[in-house]
C-alpha cells in the first residue's frame, strides 16, 4: 500500500509543478485512436476521472462483479469538453481532493479488500492492483507526462494564477 500512496504523493507533486507552466501544442497521438489533446483538456480529464474511478472502486469493494467505462462513455467525453475552459486552479484542486479521497480509501484498506477482483468490460477480470494501476494511480502518472510533453514555457507574472493549496487527508475522525 505505501507503494500507491508515494506513486500518488509524487504524481501529485508533478502536476503541481506543470500547473505553474504554460502548456503549448497537443499531447501525441493516442496509439489506439490517434486523438490528440491539448493541455486544457488533459487537465479536465484529470479532475473528471479520479472521482469516477474512485466511485467504481467503492462499488468492487461493496462486491460488484463488474465495473467501469470505456473511452467513448458519452458522460466523459462531455466532461472533458465541458471542463477544458474552466480555470486550472479549480481543476487542480478537484484534483487533489480525488487524491486526498484514493490516499485516504488505500489506507482503510483490508486484506480482503486488495483480494477482491471484478471484470471490466473490455479489460477482462482485474485485481484491486490492476485497477489502481490502469485507471487510478498510472493515470494519473501517464496524463502527467502528456503533459510533460507538451512545450513548456514559464507563465509571464502577470498572467500567473495562483495554484491552490495542496489538499491534505482530512483528520481522522475521534474515536
């Protein structure tokens, strides 16, 4: 489990960082459909897909034999394109609240949790690994270098916008 939550605190730290840079041009082509995206709409996935995900995971730890999404889902593909002009700080915090929610459910945690499996439609059977890997935690790792790729350029002072605070687990509740 501590594996996840380094990998997630040092995606988190990465896309801090490319939140403080202007993105140019498009991501490369996607190798199955050859779509490329731009720096707004990577940023709109990344706040729309961590609380989707997190939800279906709920599901499969409740005892859901199936699960998920596939690309074409139409309720995606209208987040992203709903979400690609809303301002980045507030896609960097809804961001960081889904990191702050997946850290917090991978710490409660048990042992039969991380056994369960469920089926994905076009992935097949996945253990609780695999799926943090495809659609949680290397998610979010493969959207922060999309976006590493991208031309990066500092942003002018005046134009800079103020990230928002890192959003921490929330305390724990008194016994």
């Amino acid at each position: 489990m501590s594996d996840w939550i380094d990998r997630l605190d040092a995606v988190q730290a990465r896309l801090h960082a490319l939140a403080e840079r202007d993105l140019n041009g498009l991501t490369g082509p996607d190798a199955k459909t050859g779509e490329q995206w731009e720096a707004a709409q990577v940023w709109a996935h990344l706040a729309e897909f961590g609380d989707y995900w997190l939800d279906e995971l709920d599901k499969v730890l409740a005892g859901a034999t199936t699960f998920g999404r596939i690309k074409t889902d139409p309720a995606r593909i209208a987040a992203i394109a709903r979400d690609r002009s809303v301002p980045l700080p507030e896609l960097v915090c809804r961001i960081d609240a889904s990191l702050a929610r997946l850290a917090a459910q991978l710490r409660n945690m048990t042992d039969d949790d991380w056994a369960r499996t469920a089926t994905h439609q076009t992935l097949g059977e996945m253990t609780i690994d695999d799926q943090l890997q495809h659609f949680h935690v290397g998610h979010y790792e493969e959207h922060a270098d999309q976006l590493e790729s991208l031309t990066v350029s500092e942003r002018s002072e005046r134009t800079k916008e103020t990230a928002p605070p890192r959003h921490e687990e929330p305390p724990e509740a008194a016994p």
